[in-house]
C-alpha cells in the first residue's frame, strides 16, 4: 500500500474559517470576531485524508486586510522550512479573499521550491447555508499532493479552478467564482470526478526565474499604489514621497495613462531618486514599455494588476534600483 503524501496546513485567518451570527450572515460575519477552534477547519473535511495526511502547522489567523509585509516575510520562511528535506509533499495556505492574490504573488516570487504551494480562502464562512470553503480546502489538499502541481509556482485553488498566484485575481465580493484569470485563463482543475488535471505551464513560473534574497530582510520597501482619475493633481504621489517611498506604482486609466499633473509628480519623484511603475487600473492587458516610459526613466507593468505591481517592484528594490534591471524583471517574472 502506497504512504499517503503528507501536506502541511497553514492557516492564515480569513473567511474560510470565520463564523458568522446565522446560517444567512454571507456579508457581514468578520464583525462577530469568532472563528473556528484549532482543528475545526480540518475536522470538518475529513475527507481529505484519502489524498493526504494533513497535518496543521501554527501560525497567527488574521484577517487579510490586516496582513503586513512583515507577515509576509514571515509567513515565506516559515513555507521554505516546511518545504526543505522530504517530509512534506505541499504545502496549503488558507487566506482570507481580499489580499489573497497579493500573498499568493509574493510567495510565488519569493519561495524557490518546485513542491506546490496552494492557497486557498473562502467567499462564504463555514456557518452560512451552502458553504464553499470546505470544498475549496478539499480541492486544495488534492492538488498540494499532486505530482503534477510540481514546478508551476505558487497556485490558487478556488471554486475547482487552479491559478497561477501571477494572473488571478479577484473580481467580484460575494461570488464563489469570483477567482479569474482575465487575460491567460487558468492552469487546469481539481475536478468533480477527484482528478487534478493541468493543461497549460505558466512560462514565467518555471525553476529559471529570477529570485529574490530574503536573508536579513526584516521589511519590504515602501512601495504606494496611486490610482489616476479624472482631475487628479500630484498631491497623493508627493504625498507618497514625503512618506518615505522607494517606488511609486502608477495605476493610470485605460492604456495606462496618468494625468498630466501626476505625470509632472511622477517625474518629480523619479528624479528624485524613487522608482515608478506605470500600470493600469482597468483589471487586465498588458502595458508595454513604450518610447515615452523608457526616456522618463519609468518602468512598463506588463500584465501585472497594480497590487501585484507594487509586489515586484518592492521585491526587486531589494536589489536594484536601476529601472532598466527592474524592467528587466519585470518582463521576466
């Protein structure tokens, strides 16, 4: 008889584990501040001992939205112990929906291991009427023990669908499918007959990519995100400035356009030694490092939302601050 794989558990906090005042609290169950007891969310899937023996492993629950860079840091070492030596076949990560896609990218960039990575939260706590949290756990313990998850970065498990932690994001508050991947689609699915099945490799998550050094970082750098509309002048970008930021994330409209008082900010902030990105706060498309961008100075977002922008671009000023080398991972990662 075959040993099961063993998957380590690590919960963050989050929806997935909260509990609300009635099976119909699907909006407002965080403000009851109760959450499952140790071992309940794992308790209440005991079906996922036919794919592995989970064992759960002790970290602080919280809700996404109070997650600190810190955290994050944290949070990665704590992965990469568990991944090292042969005790653990995966690792699975529950995380509260509204920063679970910012988590997700930052472990996926940070975390070199090939052994799957899953993260995995929750649009409805386990107290509502026809939760999905317990399936989407199920499903995430699948993949984490599958051979095939191996070498494609950090994942996302939501609603049966796999993700790459690079293109999903989270589209909608309430809705169990509410996990897409706008431009490139996801990577397979952990589906109804209990197959885990991959049809696509993410180019940029293979063993090639560029790492990041976290040993002796007790913080990331200060990354803001200022967001264009129309009749925005450049206080929120000086403001950025006077706050101590190394990099400035623009999320400019439609094709990535700011307006021309954030652009004069925006060169202001450059010459002074902070790198900006210019992004676009449409959701999906890529923006290209244009003539314009490359003689400013500023970096090209690619098809990068601008959260996950100010994720790279805060990890790779731990390295650079040379826009050119910071395009170039850009445009590799």
């Amino acid at each position: 008889m075959t040993a099961r794989p063993r998957v380590a558990l690590i919960q963050t906090g989050g929806t997935i584990d909260s509990v609300g005042a009635s099976r119909l609290d699907l909006a407002w169950y965080y403000e009851t501040g109760e959450r499952l007891p140790d071992g309940g969310l794992v308790a209440s899937v005991p079906e996922s001992g036919e794919f592995a023996a989970v064992e759960e492993k002790p970290f602080r629950r919280l809700s996404s939205s109070a997650l600190t860079t810190r955290d994050w840091l944290e949070l990665a070492r704590t992965v990469e112990a568990l991944l090292a030596g042969d005790d653990y076949a995966g690792v699975v990560l529950t995380h509260g929906t509204n920063t679970l896609e910012e988590t997700a990218y930052f472990l996926h960039l940070a975390l070199r291991s090939p052994k799957p990575v899953v993260l995995v939260g929750a649009i409805r706590p386990p107290s509502a009427l026809s939760p999905d949290g317990p399936l989407n756990l199920l499903r995430a313990v699948q993949v984490a023990a599958s051979p095939q998850a191996r070498g494609h970065g950090v994942l996302v498990v939501a609603n049966d669908t796999i993700h790459s932690a690079r293109d999903v994001t989270k589209t909608a508050p309430f809705r169990v499918q509410a996990f897409q991947a706008p431009d490139l689609g996801p990577l397979g699915y952990a589906d109804a007959d209990g197959r885990v099945v991959f049809y696509h490799r993410h180019l940029r998550a293979g063993p090639d990519r560029p790492g990041f050094d976290l040993a002796g970082l007790d913080d990331l750098p200060r990354v803001d995100v200022v967001a264009s509309y129309v009749g925005a002048d450049g206080a929120l970008v000086e403001a950025a400035v006077a706050a101590g930021a190394r990099g400035i994330v623009s999320a400019g409209t439609g094709g990535g356009r700011p307006t021309p008082a954030e652009d004069a900010a925006l060169d202001r902030a450059a010459a002074a030694g902070v790198v900006v990105c210019q992004s676009s706060r449409v959701g999906s498309g890529r923006i290209p490092p244009s003539p314009s961008l490359r003689a400013r100075g500023a970096v090209a977002g690619d098809s990068l939302q601008p959260w996950k922008a100010k994720v790279l671009l805060a990890l790779a000023l731990t390295r650079t601050t040379d826009p050119d080398a910071v395009q170039d991972l850009f445009d590799r990662l």
